[in-house]
C-alpha cells in the first residue's frame, strides 16, 4: 500500500511541475482578467460538472468570503449550486442548458466567466461558453489534455497536460486557489 501510495503522490508532484512549467503565463493572465474584472465592476461566475461543480463552489466561496487576508466580499457565484433550477432547466429544456440559461440571466460584460471541465469537452459547459462570448464577457475555461473544444472556445485558458481526471481536478483547484490569493491581494491593496 505504501508504494502506491507514494505513486499517486509523485504523480500528483509531477502535474504541479507541469503547471509550474507550462502555465504560468496563462495564470498570470487569468488572475489579471479577473482583477480587471473586479475593478470594472464585474463579478466572477464559476461552473462544471461533478468534482468540477464542487471546484466552483469552492473557489466562488474563496472570493465571497476570504482565502486569507480580510478584505471586502467579491461578488462571485457557482451556477452549479441551485438544485431547483438546475433541476427545472434539465427536465424542461435540456442538461445541455443549464449553465447557457443562467448565463443569460445573470452574466453581464463586465464579468467574467470561467467553465471548468476536465475533458474540455463537455457540452452544457461549451454552450455557456460561447452564448457568454457573444454578450461581451470575458471567457476562461479550465480543462485537462488538449483542452478539447474548450480551449479553442474561451478566451483564457487553463489547460493542465494530463489526462488523469483527478490530476486535472488536484491542479484546477491548486491553481484557482493561487489566483484567490493573488485577486485577493491586489483588491486588498486598492
């Protein structure tokens, strides 16, 4: 049990190497769009499926509340939270529209708006995408391996080269809790 355990940490180990090698300019423009987005008055909206609802959740709570530093609450919101209308919007309308429809309620051009899914590939999450390119937003996506159609479709991307599901999700979440302490640092500094 012990060797495999130390597997999936130097496994893990070796995709947080990656990111530090091949994406640090992607973060540093990710964190950029979002503390333009903050000063423009906009807010930041998060969503994806599974582990990655739970990443949004997570890191709209890190915005709202805090990471480390006591600041101002930044609005921030995960589409993925609201069971009712998720619920509604996938039995009236389709799954593939969850997250296109609340884009259309709540997005605005100021705001930025960032689709996590490890695939890059997955459909509700391109349809918001790209309806959120058309209204003027700025458009981050999230995703593992090549980035799938995601990559192609937003603005700013993230794409963490591997393609372990959870490797992908361990360094969505690393990374999205570097660029909270960073918003959070030069909104605090204002």
């Amino acid at each position: 049990m012990k060797e495999i355990i130390s597997k999936i940490l130097a496994a893990h180990e070796k995709a947080c190497q990656n990111v530090a090698k091949n994406n640090i300019g992607d973060i540093e423009k990710i964190t950029k769009a979002i503390i333009n987005c903050y000063r423009q008055g906009g807010k930041v909206i998060f969503f994806g499926n599974g582990g990655s609802a739970a990443d949004a959740q997570h890191l709209a709570t890190e915005l709202v509340c805090r990471l480390k530093l006591e600041r101002k609450a930044l609005p921030a919101m995960a589409l993925n939270t609201n069971n009712s209308l998720l619920t509604a919007q996938g039995n009236d309308y389709g799954f593939e529209t969850i997250f296109s429809r609340q884009i259309e309620a709540f997005a605005a051009k100021n705001d930025v708006i960032i689709g996590i899914s490890t695939s890059g590939n997955s459909e509700n999450v391109m349809k918001a995408i790209v309806l959120a390119n058309k209204l003027g937003c700025t458009t981050i996506g999230f995703s593992g391996g090549d980035g799938g159609m995601l990559a192609k479709t937003a603005e700013l991307n993230l794409v963490v080269s591997s393609n372990i599901t959870q490797h992908v999700q361990e360094m969505h979440i690393t990374v999205g809790h570097i660029i909270c302490e960073l918003v959070e640092e030069a909104i605090a500094r204002q």
